[in-house]
C-alpha cells in the first residue's frame, strides 16, 4: 500500500501542474478531505481539486525535495513555482502529509506551506 500511496502523491503534483482534473481526482478516496491553511476542509475529489485550482495549486511546476512514507501515511516537501497574473514569478515551500486507504488512494491531505 505505502509504495502505491507513495506514487499516487507523487503523480498528484504531476496532474496539478498540468491542470489535468480527471487524472488528479482518480487517485483521490471517494471520502477524500484536505486541508489548506486559512480555508475551509475541501470534501471530496471534485472539491479537493477546486480548491486547489482556486488557490493557484495547478498550471505552474511542483519541484517534489524529499518523501517519507511509513505505514498509511506520506510525507512530501517540495516548492510550488508559478507566475502570477503580471508575469512575475512566485514560489512557496510546502510539506503536504498525506494519510492512505488501503488501496493506496489519497484520504486526507493537509498542507502546511510558507513562502520561498
């Protein structure tokens, strides 16, 4: 399961960065929740991908640092690059920690993220 898990938050960054809503969602548990500093819990696939479409999570480049994976949980530290709406180039650092079903599907998600 940790090794499936592992990859499906890997492959997450990688559909975010493409804007790719039906790949993202389809490695997401039914019963999915994420948290996001200062936001309300997204419930469910749909959900948990509108929010992260709407807080600039997609269409700009996930550079993954380290994952840690022991039992049903998955650690990951990367950096979110992306240009804002002038052009100008933003980053923010990120730890998501993910927990797992038995499948290895995504079941919760919470971020914890500060500016690079």
């Amino acid at each position: 399961m940790t090794t499936v898990g592992t990859e499906h938050a890997r492959l997450s960054y990688h559909y975010l960065d493409l804007g790719d809503a039906e790949g993202y969602m389809s490695l997401l548990d039914p019963e999915t929740r994420f948290h996001h500093p200062g936001e309300r819990v997204a419930r469910g696939p749909a959900e948990a991908f509108r929010s992260m479409k709407r807080l600039g999570c997609t269409g700009g480049r996930h550079s993954l640092f380290k994952t840690v994976s022991e039992g049903d949980t998955v650690i990951v530290v990367g950096r979110f690059t992306s240009d804002d709406v002038r052009g100008n180039q933003k980053t923010a650092e990120f730890a998501d920690v993910f927990t797992l079903t038995d499948l290895g599907l995504l079941l919760t998600r919470r971020r914890y993220s500060w500016q690079g």
